[in-house]
C-alpha cells in the first residue's frame, strides 16, 4: 500500500472566506467549490508528510498547518499587505528553518517556512 495525498481539513464557518484567504496568500487555485467544501491546490507535486507535535518548537504553538514556501520574504509582505495577525516573529531558528506564524481567518495558527540555506 502507497498513500496517494494526505489532506488537510480544516474546520471553518465560511468556506468561502477561508478559502479566498489561503488562496490569496499562497497563490492557490480553487479547484473544487461545492459551497460547505472549497478545495484548494497549487500545482507542484508534493510529498506526502505528516508531522505529529506535543509542542511547536521555541516556545510557539502547535501549528494546525505548516507550509513551506519558497520565497519566505515575499510571503512575510504579502501577509503583512494582507494585513494577517503575525503571532510569531520571523525567526531563524536553530534547527535550520527561517519562518513565522501567522493567525488564519479562523484563529488558527500557521507557521510559514523556508529551509535556511547551509552556513558556510
């Protein structure tokens, strides 16, 4: 047996809205919209990944999501532009990742990140 995708569900009372947020900041297409369901997707293939977290790392939260991005910088001054609560600072942190939180529509909290180039 091979997983095909995992897929992240996230309970909202406004599909629309939730989904009108994500797809703004990340650059993603709406590819299924039933009204109570709103898929999202971008078009990289992905590997599939499932982190389970007693704690978020440097004190922060457990985040619902993470999303790696490759371009940290430009997602920080969307969301600034965007005006998303930023709840955790951009920080380098120790085990080799540069990102920040962000709260969503409905409260929840994401951590955006970009692997650290090695330091020479």
């Amino acid at each position: 047996m091979s997983i095909v995708r995992i897929v992240a569900d996230l309970n909202t009372g406004d599909p629309d809205k939730t989904a009108t947020f994500y797809a703004r900041l990340f650059d993603l297409d709406r590819v299924m919209d039933h009204g109570w369901i709103v898929t999202l997707a971008g078009g990289a293939k992905q590997d599939v990944q499932l982190s389970l977290a007693s704690e978020g790392g440097s004190g922060a939260p457990v985040p619902a999501l993470s999303i790696e991005v490759d371009d940290l910088d430009a997602t920080y001054a969307r969301a600034t532009e965007m005006r998303a609560e930023i709840t955790y600072p951009m920080t380098h942190e120790p085990w080799g990742v540069r990102r920040f939180f962000i709260r969503d529509p409905d409260g929840r909290p994401i951590n955006i990140l970009s692997h650290a180039p090695a330091e020479t």
